[in-house]
C-alpha cells in the first residue's frame, strides 16, 4: 500500500467514525442518557402501538414513585423518534411550569411557548403534578391539552397522582380529558427499591 492509499484509508476510517458518532447523537436526540437503551415492555406493547400508530392520540400512565412511567415514556419517545424523526417534544412538568411561570409576564414569550407545545407533533409530558403549581400554569396546561385535543395531536402524560387527584388540584376539565384517552395504571411497586 503506497502513503495515499493509506492517507485515504485512514481519512474514511475517521469520516465513517464522524458519521457513526453523528447517527449515535441522532438516535438520541433529546433522550436522557438513562434511557438511551430503553425499551417499551411487552405488557404495555398494545397501547403504546395504538399510540405509536395514532389509533389513540392521547396516553395518560400513572402510578407510584419508581413505577416506571418515565422508562415507559422514554422508550416511547424512542420508538416514536425512529418512526416520525424529530417531530416530538418532551418535557419533564418541572421544567414546562418554569418555562410557563418564566413567559407569565412575556405576552410574546407565552404565545409563542404554547403555539411550540400546541403545534408539535406528538408531546409527552413527564411527571404532571411534581411541579409547584399555580393558577397560570393549570390554565395554561389546560389550553395546551384542549388545543391538542381539538387538533387530533398526539399527547402522553404520565404522573404520580391517580384521576381523583389531578381533578382536585388541577380541575375537573384536565382530568376529564386525560381521563378520555387510553390510561394505564402501573403496579404500585417501586422498581428502584431492591427487595432482597
């Protein structure tokens, strides 16, 4: 082998690695490093397939601490990022009431915040009811589930809180209306707790 085949060789070597790195950032996108190896478990496969497919637009999974609802969301975050690309967005609910409370005083801001979280494609938001609430963001989570409602996008919520409980502290129209798609209740067993 002369020196420019080798130069050559070793250009693809590191352009193929690039490129491998590149589809490896891709694939998880926006995806907690925890879940990068997520996968959607064989109890769950119907619904979340009725999801995925959009036979059902709106998914709302409850259970206790350590359930697993958030490794059941991110593994349908990525299952639906290889299906649709790029056309999610995924919130923890801390995180959405900060950014709600933040645009509270931004008219602008606001507007533009829940066209983002009306518009998207599919949105799942993690935990409802772990964030420190307030008037402005149960009317604002309100629009943003009757916007997608209304609009026939697609919408997964999961939480610690059971129907009962999200009607008393955020209203009766948002649980109703979680209340109207698909539920699953995981088992009341925290996984991270090793039982020896």
């Amino acid at each position: 082998m002369n020196e420019k085949q080798a130069i050559l060789e070793e250009n693809t070597r590191i352009f193929d690695q690039r490129v491998k790195e590149m589809s490896e950032q891709q694939a998880y996108f926006g995806i907690p490093k925890i879940y990068h190896e997520a996968w959607i478990d064989e109890k769950f496969e119907e619904e979340i397939i009725d999801f995925l497919s959009g036979e059902t637009s709106q998914l709302f999974v409850n259970g206790v601490v350590g359930s697993g609802k958030s490794y059941l969301l991110w593994a349908t975050v990525r299952e639906y990022h290889r299906r649709e690309g790029n056309t999610w967005g995924a919130y923890d609910m801390t995180t959405l009431a900060r950014k709600i409370r933040a645009s509270a005083t931004d008219f602008e801001l606001s507007e533009k915040l829940i066209k983002e979280l009306t518009t998207i494609k599919c949105l799942f938001i993690d935990d409802l009811g772990a964030e420190k609430t307030s008037e402005w963001v149960t009317q604002d989570l309100q629009e943003i589930i009757d916007k997608r409602l209304a609009n026939g996008k697609s919408l997964f919520i999961t939480s610690n809180l059971e129907l009962k409980d999200i009607d008393e502290r955020y209203g009766a129209r948002i649980a109703s209306r979680l209340a109207s798609g698909e539920c699953i209740r995981l088992e009341d067993k925290d996984r991270r707790i090793k039982n020896d």
